[in-house]
C-alpha cells in the first residue's frame, strides 16, 4: 500500500504532509472503510487539540507557581522528582522528566548555583554522579511546601472533585497508553 501524499484524498479530504501518514495507519487499522478513518482521524484531531488547550492551561499554571520561588517550571518539576527520591542520578532525573541529558545538566547546574542541591560521586562507582538536596534547599522547600499545597497537589484535588474514582484511573490508563504510543518506535 502506497503512503499517501500531500494532496491526496482518503474518506474525500485532502491530506497534508504527515496527516497523510497517520491517517494511513488510521486506516489500515480500521479496514477500507474512508469514512470512518476520516471520522477517527478528525476525532483524534480534537483530541490532540484539547491535549494542547490542557497543556497550555496546565503549563501556565506551572508557570506562575515556580515564579513564586523565582524558578523555571522545569526546575520546579526537577525539584519535585527530587524531593520525591532525593538522590537520583542525572540520567534517572532525565528519564524521569523525559527531558534530554544535556538539558538535565544545565537545570541541576542553576539548581546547584542556587544552593538547592548538591552533586555527589556515588562511594561505589565514582563514575555515578548523584544530586542530593542541601540542607538549605531541603528547608526552603519544605518551608514553601509547608505554606500550602505543591502544584501537583491543587491538580490532584481538582481532579478529585471534579472525577469519580473509576474515571481518573481510566483517564491515568488511557493517558499511560498515549505516552506508550507517542514514544514508541516505529
């Protein structure tokens, strides 16, 4: 089967540059039925637009609580790992903020800089470079966690309100498998 092209029409749209590919696979999952690829394609089109309005609320939100600190989200989040599991490596850090190496680094570098934590060599393989909270930055965070609820903390409880138990362990199911398929390889 020949992968559509820009200007092709699949289910009677045109399909532009990678939508073309997508909704291909879309296809081929669902059989020859045009219309409803097209239908699903479309839906999960909405879906990844409300995942970019959510975002954008999300990030904002973020946002204004790490300014709060005078600190970026990201090391705000990173502060969260790490307050979480104090003494993750760079690389366990990274995977866990799924962010690239070299962006980790520069993170833990300001974070250092600002005396909220610390690099420490692992005692049983010098190569292993561990981030530790200093005790300045264990007491500033507790001290600022302590005064009201962490970012994570005001989403949980909006959630709870707002969800029945049954719908937010589906809604963490389904936004598992997203994650899953967005990161696998082809």
């Amino acid at each position: 089967m020949n992968k559509p092209k820009e200007g092709d029409q699949i289910g009677g749209e045109k399909v532009v540059g990678e939508p073309a590919q997508a909704c291909q696979e879309i296809k081929g999952t669902i059989g020859n039925d045009p219309e409803r690829a097209n239908s699903v394609y479309a839906l999960a089109g909405e879906v990844v637009q409300e995942f970019q309005v959510i975002f954008r609320i999300l990030y904002s939100s973020y946002q204004f609580f790490a300014s709060q600190w005078h600190i970026s989200g990201s090391q705000l989040a990173a502060i969260e790992k790490l307050y979480c599991q104090d003494g993750l490596t760079l690389g366990e850090l990274s995977e866990k903020m799924g962010l690239s190496a070299s962006t980790i680094t520069g993170l833990v570098d300001r974070l250092e800089r600002d005396n909220y934590v610390r690099r420490i060599r692992d005692c049983a393989d010098r190569r292993v470079v561990r981030i530790f909270f200093t005790s300045e930055g264990k007491q500033i965070l507790e001290n600022k966690l302590n005064s009201g609820k962490s970012f994570v903390e005001e989403i949980a409880a909006k959630l709870a309100a707002k969800m029945q138990h049954e719908d937010i362990v589906q809604l963490d199911n389904l936004l598992k498998q997203f994650r899953i398929s967005l990161t696998e390889s082809d």
